[in-house]
C-alpha cells in the first residue's frame, strides 16, 4: 500500500467560516475588482466594498423572509454574477445553500428539495420557476421562490425597477434588520458546520447530498491559493464558464476570492469566445470536452483556408516540444535540437498567437479536472504556449485533490496532492484520499456515508490509479467500470476511449467487453466537427445518421481505434465498433451537466447495439 501526503501551509480557527474569506479580502484593502460583471454589451468592474454592501442588503432580506441558520436555501440558475451574490448572502444568513443544475427536470427538483429540506428557492429566470412550481405539485410543501429576473427583464442589475434579485435589495435596505442581526447569523456558523449540500450527478443511481463544510471551501481556498500562487496569483483573471452548481467551479471561485483574483462569469457557450476576449483571462478552468472543441475548431479554421497540413505541423511540433521538456526535466532549451527550436520559433510566430487568441491573448495558464485528459491534447496546448494543469478530484473531495503545479508538470498525471491532503493506494488499486477538502458525509443517508470511508477514515473514491516515484497521481480508470472479457483479462475503458477521442470527428466512445469474447466500443459522431470535416474532404453535407454508414467515416473512426490499440495489449484491442445514429447528451439522460458520461445509462439503453457488436461471434 503505497501512499504521499502534502503538509497543510495555512490552519484555521475553528470560529472562521467561509464568509471570512470574503471580509478577510475586504479588510485586505486589495483594490483589485473582485467581479467583472457583463452588463449589456459592456463588462464592469465590481469592488469588494460593493459586492459585500450588497450582500448585506440581501442578508436582511433573508433573515426579514425568515430565513434561519442552518436553513436550506436552493439556487437554480446558470453561471453568473448573481450565483454569487445569492450564495453569499446565504452564508451570511447562517444557512446552507443548495446548488441545483439550471437543466434540472421537475422530478430532479422534486427529490432534491424532498432530500434537503430546502424550502426557498431562487432561480434565474421564469422557465426554472416554472420548472420548480412543477415540481413542488409533488412535494406537497409549500416552498417561497425568489427569481433573479422578473418577467420580461433581461438582466437584473439593470432593471432596477422590475428584477426580483434587485428588489430584494431594496427590501434589505429598507428593513428593520440592523447590521449586528446580520452579523449575529453570520458569526454563529463554524468551520465544521455544513456550507452547501452538493448533490452528485447521479452517475451510479439517484443523487446524494453531499455535506460540504466551511472547512472544506475555506481551508482548500487559504491553502490551495499559496500553493498554485503562480497560476492564481493576486490581480489575474479569469471566466468561469462552467456550472456554479458543481463543486468544481465553486471551489476555485473561492480560491480566487482569497487570491485577490478577479472573476468573470459567463453562462452561455455561444458568446464563450467573445467573452473570453472582452475579459482576457489569465488562467482559465475547463474540462477536457472544452479543449478538445478548441483543438478541432482551431484545425477546422486551418482546413477551411487551406492550411490544414500547416496545422498538422504545427500540432506535431508543439507536441514533440513539450514532450522533449518532459524527457530532459525541467528547463526548456538545453539539449533541444536546433531544428526543433527553429520550427517552434517559426509557429510562436504565425500560428500559435491565433490559438492563445481564443482564450483572450493573455492565458497562460488552463487547468483541467472533471474528467481524464488525453496527454497529446496536453502536450498541445502546453508546447503552443498555454500551460495545461490536470488535476483530479470529486465532489466529495470539494473538486481539487491532486494538482500539476506551473513549475511542476508530469503530462499525463493528475499532479501531487494539495496541501493539507493524503493519497492512498489500496492493495487493489483503489485511489483513497483524506485531507481538507474530504466531505462529511452524504445528507440522510448514513448507510452510504458509513460505506464511503475505509477503517482509518480514508475516502473511498471509486477511481483505480498509481504514484509514481516523486509522488504524482494517474488515474487508470472506474474500479466499476473495469471490464472482465470472457477470457478473463481486465481492461480498463477510461484510457482507451480518451485515446479514441482524440479523433476530432469523434464526439464519445464507450469501450463495452464484460464476460464478452473481445473488446468491442460504441462510437458517437460531433455534430459541429461532422459539418467542417465533409468539407475538408470533398463530401456534400451528411446528417449523424447518414455519416454512421458512410465508409470513409468508417475509415477515419477505424484508424482512431488502431491508433488506441497501439497503447494496450492485443487482448486488450478495440476488436469491433459501432457508430450509433445519435450522439450522448445531458437531455438524452446519457451525459451529466459537467460532461461526464452516464456509462451505465448508455449500455442499459443501447443494450441491443452492444449485442449486435457481438452477434456474428455468438453465432459460430
């Protein structure tokens, strides 16, 4: 059993909350905006001092609807400054917050509210309002929601008048609840009580609420922001585009609350590009879904000029870059062939600029987590100039775990633990974690959080991995999801199915084989990538269905599978395919709102595809 910790920098009185962080940044006098918020087509800066006015005012509007501490209080809304807002001010009212995806179905809210208790709700708009007076005909309870928006306003920092979130506001500022009331609720809460009930995204059944601390967010915050100073340090920015309701993007934000960072949000894909380039983040969060988008469409623009082959060069180039830095150590010029250095040079010239150019210009650094990453994608991105970071971690663990650090980076690991953190390796392979950041249990459920921890109070994390010797983490896969043929060999899907995808033209992969005679994959095709990748090659328009049959997406798709196998054992080969006619998503059931991939939910739904994959062997 093989183990290495990371020593905590920075303790915490048992009286801090996560509210502290917010008022330690204010009494800091760091005058660096702490928010960037878009109002109509402009972004404007938001001071401490009026983001924590602000709170106040809605605080006594809470604590005036009676709102008690330890109450629960459901947030339904896409990224946005407002998340933020709201979230605060629960806080600050001594009460728990309830993140719910805005893409939540009536029965999701349903169990979520039943489970939690939560009886306010604020949501962004009338549709997610309509969505919870659905659900509430089941719950059978009376429940207040709040909307950010009223009806026909579209944003509610400029409709002062009309936005139910601003009349709030006005309601705090007029109320008889004096400051000492606000910090009376505010001040009771300590660092071991429960922060926020983060419910999983119900990869492996119904979700459960997991009990996330302020020690959780505080202690990671303080100790993490130290520990990545040169990614987050104090006066960058960044836009956090993923969903607040996961503890991922939730975590950094307040990391970068205590770092003196400033944070953009955004909630919509369509404008991401644009926004990126309005607010020139320095350090972005994604997952790999969002870096794979970048690659093909930065491939896809090549191919439409006629530069596709230039493209090409400049990817093998950049990997080889970055791959030769990994095999001298650290330093990136000694013992790198002149012609590499020049062909490098030659590409940070003409081509990579336009690549950083979609993160905003200023980038310098990205961190993935989430889910694995292929490490030529990594490799890519760093050797053009954007320092990739993978990191792992789960919503029971407050996201980060383990990290690569800017001046500490093994591609194809996961990094070394934070601070104050312990991985394990079980004699089986499992990943074990305890530190700051491990949960306190799953809300209501004392079964599963009884079985969620081993006998010395290590987290139970599901996933399989290795430390090498300096201590960095990868992870191999699913302990679930390792699939047993009929031959008996044990492979693990995760990698495989990253090297697929590596195929622009390849939107999921789900690796099937269990007490099967061969390893056999479903296939999905990216609708976006379908359209650029017919023109590159001559053919007229093909719909998902029609590119399912055609024999050279079955040419391109077989040398993705041959390239994987390359990686693994005969035994452990891609043997048989099938492209499906449709592709995985969050509405099919089959993807989370973090883009995670529901693999139980795709081999019950596509049970028959998978038998046809096998059929002619089970026939001789």
């Amino acid at each position: 059993m093989r183990e290495v910790s990371t020593k905590k920098l920075i303790e915490l009185s048992p009286h801090f909350n996560t509210t502290n962080l917010l008022l330690d940044r204010l009494a800091s006098g760091n005058e660096t905006p702490l928010f960037s918020v878009k109002r109509g087509a402009s972004w404007v800066d938001v001071s401490t001092a009026d983001f924590v006015a602000d709170v106040r005012l809605l605080t006594k509007t809470l604590i005036e609807e009676n709102v008690k501490p330890g109450d629960r209080v459901a947030i339904m809304s896409r990224t946005r400054y407002e998340w933020a807002l709201v979230e605060q001010a629960i806080w600050f009212a001594g009460a728990i917050s309830v993140p719910i995806y805005e893409t939540s179905s009536p029965f999701q809210v349903e169990w979520i509210l039943r489970d939690s208790g939560a009886r306010h709700v604020f949501t962004e708009e009338p549709q997610h309002a309509a969505v919870v007076r659905a659900a509430l005909a089941s719950l059978g309870e009376e429940v207040t929601i709040w909307p950010f928006e009223s009806a026909g306003t579209q944003n509610s920092l400029d409709s002062i008048p009309a936005s139910g979130l601003q009349k709030l506001l006005m309601q705090g500022a007029s109320s008889a609840i004096t400051e000492a009331d606000v910090e009376h609720a505010r001040s009771g809460t300590r660092l071991g009580d429960t922060a926020t009930l983060v419910y999983t995204s119900g990869t492996t059944g119904r979700p459960k609420g997991c009990m996330m601390t302020h020690a959780n967010f505080s202690e990671v915050a303080v100790n993490l922001a130290p520990h990545m100073a040169k990614v987050l340090g104090d006066g960058e920015r960044t836009l956090m585009f993923l969903p607040l309701a996961h503890v991922f993007a939730r975590a950094v934000q307040q990391v970068c609350l205590h770092a003196g960072s400033t944070i953009a949000h955004t909630p919509s894909a369509a404008t991401l590009v644009e926004d990126m380039k309005a607010v020139k983040p320095g350090f972005l969060l994604a997952v790999p879904r969002i870096f794979e988008k970048i690659r093909a469409t930065a491939s896809a623009t090549a191919e439409s000029a006629g530069k596709g082959g230039l493209f090409a060069q400049a990817e093998a180039v950049a990997i080889e870059y970055s791959k030769a830095a990994d095999a001298r150590g650290r330093g990136f010029k000694s013992r790198r062939s002149p012609l590499l250095l020049a062909k490098h040079a030659l590409f940070n010239k003409v081509l990579y600029p336009k690549l950083r150019a979609v993160l905003g210009g200023n980038a310098r650094y990205t961190i993935s987590g989430a889910s694995a990453l292929n490490p030529d994608l990594a490799h890519f991105f760093r050797g053009a100039g954007l320092g990739l970071l993978e990191g792992y971690g789960l919503t029971e663990t407050t996201a980060p775990a383990t990290v690569n650090l800017a001046d500490d980076v093994r591609v194809g690991t996961v990094g070394i633990p934070i601070p104050g953190t312990t991985i394990r390796i079980a004699p089986d392979g499992e990943v074990l974690v305890r530190g700051i950041g491990v949960f306190a249990g799953y809300h209501n459920n004392p079964e599963a959080s009884a079985g969620a921890f081993d006998a010395e109070g290590f987290f139970k994390t599901g996933d399989t991995g290795s430390l090498d010797e300096a201590g960095f983490l990868s992870i191999t896969g699913r302990k679930k999801d390792i699939l047993v043929t009929a031959g008996g060999k044990n492979v693990a899907p995760g990698p495989l199915e990253e090297y697929v995808r590596a195929s622009r033209l390849i939107s999921q992969v789900v690796v099937v084989g269990e007490n099967r005679p061969f390893v056999g994959a479903l296939i999905t095709l990216d609708a976006d990538e379908l359209t650029s990748w017919c023109r590159a090659n001559g053919l007229p328009a093909m719909s998902l269905k029609q590119a399912a049959a055609h024999p050279l997406v079955r040419d391109t798709v077989q040398r993705a599978i041959d390239a994987a196998n390359t990686t693994v054992s005969q035994a452990e080969n891609i043997r048989k395919f099938l492209i499906l006619e449709e592709d995985f998503t969050e509405e099919s059931g089959h993807m989370t709102p973090s883009m995670k991939l529901k693999r139980n939910s795709v081999i019950d739904a596509y049970a028959a595809q998978i038998d046809a994959i096998y059929l002619p062997v089970q026939r001789l």
